[in-house]
C-alpha cells in the first residue's frame, strides 16, 4: 500500500521503514501512528524479511508524540491522553517486542519522548554521534510511555532511569553507549551502512532461533528461574526442529559457512 507520512522499503531480507514528517521532527499524529501500525504488521508478516530497520528522515529520529495534534479544539474536552497511549503506542510496542524477528533503531538525531522509547523496545540501537536522547515527558507534567518505565530501567538500573525521566536531561549518543542504554555509536554519514550491515547480518542467521531468543529475553523479565530454565528448554526443543539447525550443524561438521533459510 502508499503511505503517506513514512516509507517502507525492501533490500535482501531487510524491511526499512522511514518515518517521514521531517518538519515536524518525525513527531506523531494518528494517520502517522496507523501507517508505522500497518506497516510494522507488513514487515512482521511478510516472510521474505528477516530483518527490520527504523529510522526517521531529516535531522531527527522521532520526537514523540505532535502535541499540536492533541490539543483540545475551543470548548472541547481535552483529548484522553491515556486513550492515545493505548491505542497509538502500546501498540507499536507490543509490535516490535512480541515480533520474532530483530529490530534495528537507526537514531539519525534527535529521540525524544516516545520516540526515545520506541528506538530503545528495539533489539538493537545504533545511533549517529550527534543523536540525542531524552526522556521529555516531566517537562510538560506527563509520565514516561510507550514501554518507556519498563525497558529504561532494565538497562541503565533504576537509578539512572529515575533521573533521565524526572530531570528530563539529555543524553548524548556516546552517554547512551556507556551507560549500556544501546548498542553502537557511529559518525553520522555512517548511520545508515552500519545500521543496514547489522540487519543483513542478522537476516542472515537462523531467523526462527533469533526469534525464540527474544522471546525468552522477553520472558527472562517476569519469568522466575525454575520458569526460566523449563522455557529454555521448550524453546530448545523448537530450535532443534528447524531446519537451520540441521543447516548449522551440518555446515559445522563439513567446516563450511552455513547458509540459513529463516526456517
């Protein structure tokens, strides 16, 4: 289908998808959130791909929600903030978590508020040295969303969340690498080939065993040890019964590069 206000694009087993309203900092208004919906849904079903990238045009990644776009009309209640959460983001989310398949955040400039949210729900986060990521929601009397208060903390510890969301500071590219918040920092003119050299790496590999070592990430945050190891080995059982395990093993015994399928 056309999109209006991103692009999605294919290249060797790779889904980009663009989001595309630069004037405005890629920041979202519903047809914007319901386009990246359907399209991450395409790039999820779709089984030619096994990799997918997000990345924003222009200067900046995604700046979160378009407040101009939930601003109550004259005489009109307010638009229930909470509503949009649930149908706007949680979403996405759930989309880019619960899809077995790895997700690359290209964080070209700026990611705040949602947006720094939706980069950090990704596998993984490579982001230009003059990326910014900040956690704006206290500045306007809102609270962290889109994943934001349960992803944060898992990778900088609760200490370094609560300050990056009540002082609403902003975090440099390189803070974010050494804080552990993601994966790699790169000039700016080489976002784009390490970001897409990651993901045709990753869809590269055995696509379904990335998938079920994601879901047992997944569950690793809610799951106690006992749970965790019988997961383990549910899981295992299914990735023995792929066909890029037959693959790897085979290619091992030969000594030769295995050429996984994704199946």
């Amino acid at each position: 289908m056309a999109y209006r206000f991103i692009n999605l694009d294919f290249d060797t087993g790779v889904a980009i998808l663009t989001l595309n309203r630069p004037e405005v900092l890629n920041s979202f208004h519903r047809p914007m959130a319901e386009e990246t919906l359907q399209a991450l849904q395409q790039a999820a079903e779709e089984a030619s791909v096994r990799a997918i990238v997000l990345t924003g045009a222009g200067r900046a990644f995604c700046a979160g929600q378009d407040l101009q776009a939930v601003l109550p009309h004259k005489g009109a209640a307010a638009p229930d903030l909470g509503e949009i959460v649930r149908t706007q983001y949680n979403p996405m989310i759930r989309l880019i978590r619960h899809t077995e398949k790895p997700f690359v955040a290209a964080v070209n400039g700026t990611a705040a508020g949602a947006g720094a949210n939706i980069a950090l729900a990704c596998d993984f986060v490579v982001a230009a040295e003059n990326a910014t990521f900040i956690q704006a929601f206290a500045r306007i009397g809102l609270i962290p969303d889109s994943g934001g208060t349960f992803m944060l903390p898992r990778l900088v510890g609760l200490a370094r969340a609560t300050a990056c969301m009540m002082l609403a500071d902003k975090v440099s590219a390189a803070e974010a690498y050494a804080l552990g918040m993601i994966y790699q920092v790169c000039p700016p003119d080489k976002l784009m080939e390490e970001a897409m050299q990651l993901a045709r790496r990753l869809a590269a590999l055995p696509t379904q065993a990335l998938g079920l070592i994601k879901r047992a990430l997944n569950q690793s945050f809610v799951n106690s040890l006992d749970a965790q190891l019988e997961l383990e080995a549910q899981l295992q059982g299914e990735a023995g019964r792929t066909a890029d395990y037959q693959e790897g093993v085979a290619a091992f015994l030969e000594k030769r590069m295995p050429a996984f399928q994704g199946k």
